[in-house]
C-alpha cells in the first residue's frame, strides 16, 4: 500500500509537471504566432490608394534602404578592423632590414620585390580571415578558492572527462626492457618508443593498434620519427639504423658512430647525430650522402635538439656549454655557457624564441634565443633529465620519479607549478608532449605513461601542415610535396628571413662600409697596443734565415718539370763554355775534325 501510494503521487506530479510544461509551450506558441503575425503585416503593408500615399511610400522604403546601407557600411569596417587586428601577428620578417621597392634602381629587381610584398600582404590578410573559422579554443584548469591545480590527480580529472579523453590517460608496465624513450609523429597520432635494452615499438596509440615490435638485442639511446610514420631512425650501441613502419631494417648509417641524440630536420631532410666522439654529424636521407661532420672539442655529449623556427642544431656538453649550429659552417654559430656542471637536457618552443636548459646544478633555465640572455630559472630538488615545450607555451620536466608542468613559463616567471604527475619506484627519463593534443607521454625505467595536460596541445590545425586524420593516399601526396619543397642545407642560418633581401646599397657604398669598418679595427687595435715595436718578433735576414733555409730543403725535395729543363740548359752552358775554352789541335781542325769530335763525345 505505500509504494502504491508513493507511486501515485508521482504520477500525480508528472501530470501537474506536464501540464505546466503544455500550458508553457502553448503560450510559447501563441507568442511566436503573434510575432510572426505582426512581422507579416508589416511586411505585406497595404496598397497605395493614392499618388501622395505612393510618394510617402517611396520615401520610407529609400530611408530604410539607406539605413541598411549605412548599418552594412558599419559592419563591414567593423570587420575590416578586426581584420586588421588579427593581421598584425601573421606578419613575418624584419621589414625595416628589407629592400624597398622605390629604393632599388633595377626595374626588374624593382617588380620582383613588388610581387613578393603583395603575395606576402595576400598570405597575411587570408590568414586572417581564415581564423574566423578556428572554432576551436584552448582551455585550461582553473582552481577556486583555496584549491591548487598542481593538487588535481589524473584519476580526478578521469572523472569529468569523455569516453575518449578518458582512455588518454594509461600506464604500460615494460619494466623488463626499460627505461622509454619515445617520440611523437608531427600529427600527433603515432607514438614510438625505444627501451634501453633493445626494445623497439610503434603504434597508432589513439586507438591502440599496434604498427611494429622487434628486439634488436643492442642497447637503444634514442629514437626518432623522420618525414612521417614510415620511417624512424634509432641510436644504437655502434651506429644509427633506419627502420621502416614494419621494422625491417633499411639502412645502417656508419658515419654516426656511438650515437647518443638524434634529430630530424624535416624541411630539409637531414638526420642530425651527437654521440661519445663528441662529432655532430649531418646526413641527407634522401640522397644518403654526409652534408656536414663538425668537432665542438667538448667531449662527449648526449644532448640534441631541433630549432623549429630556423632548423639550427643546438648541443648540450659536459661542460656546461650550449653550441648552436648549421651544417655548411666548420664553427658553432653562438656558444653560450648555461650551467656550472654537464647540460642535461634541452628544450625549444615551436617559435624558435625560448630555450628551456637543465644541469646537475639543480636548475631549470629559461633562455631568450634572441640576444642569448637567461630570462628566469627554476629550481628542483633532483636535475631534471629531461625537458619539452608545449605548442601552447608549457614546460615539463621529468626529474626522479616525478614530472612537473609549469604554466606560461617561458616569457614570465611562473612561482608555483600547474601540474605534477609522481609515479613512485621509477626514474622518468624522457617526456614529449603530444602535437595537437592535451596530452602528454613520458618514458621511465617502467615502461610508458599517458597524463592529461588541458591547455598543452594547439586546439586548430593545419590540414596541410599536419593532418591526424590523413588517409594513405593523402599521406603520399604530402611526401611527394615535401620532396618537391626540400630546402638546401644551406639555407640553415640563425636569421631565416635573410633568403630573398636585396641590399639597397651601391657598390661604391658598400666599399666605403668595409674601408670605415677596417680602418676602424685598426685604430681600436693600435690603441690596444698590437702594433708597438716591442711586440715584433726580431726576425733574421739574409741567407741563413729560417725561410730561406725552409725553402732550400723543400726545393731540393722537389723535382718538377720545369726544373729539369733549367737543370738540362745549365748543363749544356757548362759544356759548350768548357769547350770554347779547350784548344783545339791542329790535326782535329781539318776535314777530318769531325771524326774526332764524335770520338771525344764517345770517351766522355
């Protein structure tokens, strides 16, 4: 009887809700319906009777014409001026170091920086208006009250998350073959891990298929993707080897011996190595040919990394330097000095502006690649081993068993952490943040881990640039293009704009620029003392010098063709002066003198 009861008195409330819920819609409806009633008596508005009714008529319907106008008008600089606005930070370049059009002389170097200027203005302004169709926004975790971000644990935020976001957040336990160093493809949707033991794997890790697995049985330093998904490079014991997406081997790169670090430049197809000899090699997959091997004479190093803003090859050593370089250049483009102790690990964002560098000293430093200046540091309590940028801006670092992630880091200091990940009983020691994604993977002596970062990942992409969802045949194409796009080694400088600048300046001026500059340099170094007599070596004069004595032993050494003649006519100087000065008989001066002379030539 009482959950009869209970039951009818739901009922009854569902009826009084219903009913409530009708008599809403009706007067919903019944609204609607006048509204559209009254809009269509003002649209259809009764005929003119009269030919003063037509002009009034007339007059309202030109003053509502002119106010659509004018309100259209307002619209459209409203949107212009937004235009305008987004603009402003597609620009690329240095204009005030470019050559003007109006400034050079030649007409057709003159129409060349025309085109140029208007296909870059063209780029800016349709990048613009094509980000009013970036519906996609980042968003990141905000705390209320006295709550901290940094305290939210992966399994709170699993709670609030979709089907799909959810299954990002995963722990594969590899303790066997361990510890990880993996690599993300640039769309983001392969993952390839290395285990230090010799264990190698990729795989489609959204939706958990499985690309590969093999077992080298060599240890594995470092691994890497190349172009795309169809090929990776691994760091081995001896050499570096490329692997195709079913892991059979494909080549053994000899030239990089003992390798430690690798990284790819992918706009120019080049392979970049650092290992025990302390060598940085470069080598061009495409062709397989060494562009460029150059010595720092730090010793070993064990830390690379790519510039993705103008592709420059930056190498922590032992010493606490930091070396940048391009690989048609003998020397490093800058060294800049970052710690007291060995660099441990390195990281730059997509921009090429900041550097992120870590040493045993504790210290985790953020540096301006600009001026090479250090903005700000972070402390934490063990080094941390290893470090990546975010597309949105946040750095991690791995240190000991934990990985913390600081927010807007890089252009200001940030005092407390955003997030902190700890896996207790494991050391991380590699952490990458996934493209296009709020996700971000690391590497430990356990195997592989997956955590969920809101905010890291760019929310918008390029289906040009990287696409997640290509298909196969749209991932020939973009080889192919890439292929065709591939830039020469050296294009690779610290400033990428300098391709394609004019110097608007004469020869005559350019002349008088480099005389100024030496004259210059020779005032500043004979104020400096270079020049003062004491400072000149006594050097000896004569035949005795250390020259002439050099220059003796290496002509004696030297026998070339033009010697020997010279040695051949002195020869027949001396006879022909020797026998001018013998007397000749009598007997060998008549008609048969020439019989003696032949007998004379034979006894010599």
């Amino acid at each position: 009887m009482a959950t009869t009861g209970k039951l009818s008195s739901r009922l009854d409330d569902a009826d009084r809700l219903g009913g409530a819920f009708a008599k809403g819609t009706v007067g919903q409806a019944t609204t609607h319906t006048a509204a559209d009633a009254a809009v269509s008596s003002d649209d259809e508005a009764p005929a003119p009777q009269t030919l003063r009714d037509a002009v009034k008529a007339d007059g309202k319907s030109k003053a509502r014409s002119r106010k659509d106008k004018q309100a259209a008008g307002a619209e459209d600089d409203r949107i212009a001026r937004e235009i305008q606005q987004r603009a402003a930070k597609y620009q690329r370049g240095n204009e005030s170091g470019e050559a003007k059009p109006k400034k050079v002389r030649s007409k057709k170097a003159q129409a060349k920086l025309e085109h140029a200027q208007k296909r870059r203005d063209e780029a800016v302004q349709e990048a613009a208006r094509s980000e009013a169709l970036l519906t996609e926004t980042s968003g990141y975790l905000e705390a209320e009250g006295m709550e901290r971000t940094y305290k939210f644990t992966q399994k709170q935020l699993a709670e609030h998350l979709d089907i799909s976001s959810a299954a990002k957040i995963f722990d594969l336990q590899l303790g066997d073959f361990g510890p990880y160093a993996l690599d993300y493809s640039s769309n983001g949707r392969h993952l390839l891990i290395g285990g230090r033991k010799g264990h190698l794997a990729t795989m489609d890790w959204r939706n958990g298929r499985l690309g590969c697995e093999l077992h080298v049985r060599e240890t594995v330093r470092d691994v890497c993707w190349l172009h795309n998904q169809s090929l990776f490079a691994v760091a081995q014991k001896k050499h570096a080897y490329i692997y195709d997406h079913t892991g059979a081997e494909v080549h053994c790169l000899q030239k990089h011996v003992e390798p430690t670090a690798l990284g790819f430049l992918p706009f120019h197809f080049l392979l970049a190595s650092t290992g025990m000899t302390g060598r940085l090699v470069y080598q061009d997959v495409t062709e397989g040919r060494v562009i460029g091997e150059h010595r720092a004479g730090y010793g070993p190093s064990s830390v690379l990394r790519v510039n993705p803003h103008n592709a420059v090859v930056h190498v922590g050593h032992g010493n606490g330097m930091v070396t940048l370089w391009a690989p048609q250049q003998s020397l490093p483009l800058a060294k800049l000095l970052c710690h007291k102790g060995p660099v441990q690990a390195m990281a730059i964002d997509r921009s090429g502006t900041y550097m992120a560098t870590s040493g045993l000293d504790g210290r985790v430093k953020v540096w301006d690649v600009r001026n090479f200046k250090p903005l700000h540091e972070y402390s934490t309590m063990r080094p941390a081993h290893t470090l990546d940028i975010s597309q949105r801006g946040l750095l991690a670092a791995g240190w000991g068993p934990n990985v913390t992630v600081w927010k807007d880091a890089l252009a200001t200091h940030t005092a407390t952490p955003y997030m902190r990940r700890q896996l207790p009983g494991t050391t991380a020691s590699a952490v990458r943040f996934v493209p296009y994604d709020d996700v971000l993977g690391y590497g430990h002596s356990s195997g592989i881990s997956s955590i969920v970062i809101p905010g890291s990942g760019e929310p918008n992409f390029d289906a040009f640039v990287a696409n997640p969802y290509q298909t196969t045949k749209q991932r020939q194409e973009t080889e192919v293009k890439m292929l065709l796009d591939k830039l020469a080694p050296d294009t690779i400088q610290l400033d990428p704009n300098f391709i394609g600048r004019l110097d608007p300046r004469t020869q005559v001026q350019r002349q008088h620029s480099v005389l100024t500059d030496e004259r210059a340099k020779y005032a500043q170094n004979k104020a400096d003392g270079k020049y003062l007599d004491d400072n000149v070596k006594n050097k000896m004069k004569g035949r005795n010098s250390a020259a002439k004595r050099y220059n003796r032993k290496r002509q004696n050494n030297v026998m070339d063709l033009k010697k020997l003649h010279e040695m051949e006519r002195l020869e027949r100087e001396i006879r022909e002066s020797e026998r001018k000065r013998r007397k000749v008989p009598e007997e060998e001066s008549g008609a048969l003198g020439r019989f003696f002379a032949e007998k004379n030539n034979e006894s010599r």
